[in-house]
C-alpha cells in the first residue's frame, strides 16, 4: 500500500468484507499486510488520522461517527474498534460501551505490538523510555518533532524529553532504512537508542479472532 500520511484517511475495503475495523492510520500499513498474508476477505478497514493523537479528544466522537456511518450502510454484522485509550482519558471507552462494540486488548500499539502481558510484565522496569514503532520511526519528523514544535523551538526538547532516557524501536518488520530512522530521531532527542523487533504481536492474534461468520 501507498505511504499514509498523518493526517490522511484510509479504507481498505473488499466486496465480501462484512466485518468492519475502524482503526488509527498509524496500523493501517500492519492491518492490510495481515489481512492480505492471511487471505482475510471477510475484513475491511477504515482508519482516521493517525495525527488526532496529538489532539485525542477527537479520536471518540471520529470513531463514534464512524460506527454510525457504518452502520448506515447495512452491510457489516461486526464493528471492531483497533484503537487503545490514546490519551482519550477513558471517553474512547465509554463511546465503545455505549455503542456496543468491542476494541483490541491493551491500552496502547506499543503494547499489543510487543504482546500484552509481556508488556504489562516489564513497564515498571521502562518508565523512562520513548517508544517508536514503524508508522512513528517513518513519521517522527511530523508527528514528534513537529507536531511539539520542537522544529521551532528545539528547546521545548528539554522541556519535554528531560525525563527520558532512551528511543525503544518496536519494530513490526525488520527494515534498516527504519531502523536508520528511529536511530536519527534518537539522535535529534539526545537519547540512547534501543531496537527491538516485536513483529505484529497481539494486533495479528485479536484479528484472527474475527472470524467469518
């Protein structure tokens, strides 16, 4: 697929698709690479901007909307949300319950990424770190660097990353043109850097779960 930008929209949608995952953009590249290795023609795909995570409270009502829309359409006997809190503060949640809808485990994509009880096992022992994935080493300069106007102003980096100790690379395929970018990202925020290749971890087994009907 087509390199999505922050901001962009995405659907991934096939004629037999009558399960739809209305997701971030930040898993859209991951999502169609299983859907498509797996041969999962029961699934479509609807992403919002992956860049409503620096602004998240449009993430509820955007996803809410999304169901609604959906739903319109009469096609889809399952709607399944591939979304964490996001630092929705648990209103993403409540629209879910509301909705009567079910999300993906774990709070965020770095931990169904790495595997959710590998991840709640070790976070206490990681408080100090900033986490990359794919979609962020490929888009630190926009959504990081950018997007906390650290390109205008680079002392907010201080301000904001003092606390820190070093890049995680959670890597979902093994790439070193990536790996070259978390490096240089690390490098722009003065930490140490660490790479780790998780593969799709606990997103791949939650859409297995999704089955035809």
């Amino acid at each position: 697929m087509k390199q999505l930008g922050p901001e962009e929209k995405f659907e991934f949608r096939k004629t037999s698709g009558d399960v739809l995952i209305i997701a971030c953009g930040a898993l859209a590249r991951e999502m169609v690479a299983l859907i498509e290795m797996n041969r999962w023609s029961h699934l479509d795909i609807q992403c919002l901007p992956a860049i409503w995570h620096n602004t998240p409270d449009k993430i509820p009502g955007g996803v809410r909307d999304a169901i609604h829309k959906a739903r319109a359409t009469q096609r889809y006997r399952e709607i399944f949300i591939a979304y964490g809190d996001c630092g929705t503060g648990g209103l993403l949640d409540r629209v879910i319950e509301e909705e009567g809808v079910k999300r993906i485990d774990g709070p965020h994509c770095y931990s169904f990424f790495s595997g959710n009880d590998k991840w709640a096992a070790h976070q206490d022992d990681e408080i100090t770190a900033f986490y990359l994935t794919d979609y962020l080493a490929r888009h630190f300069d926009k959504l990081v660097w950018q997007g906390f106007g650290m390109d205008a102003h680079p002392e907010l980096r201080d301000m904001m990353f003092s606390n820190y100790t070093k890049v995680v690379y959670l890597a979902q395929t093994e790439d070193e043109t990536l790996q070259e970018m978390a490096r240089a990202a690390a490098e722009k925020l003065q930490l140490a850097y660490e790479y780790r290749f998780t593969g799709y971890g606990d997103l791949a087994a939650d859409m297995a779960k999704l089955e035809t009907a």
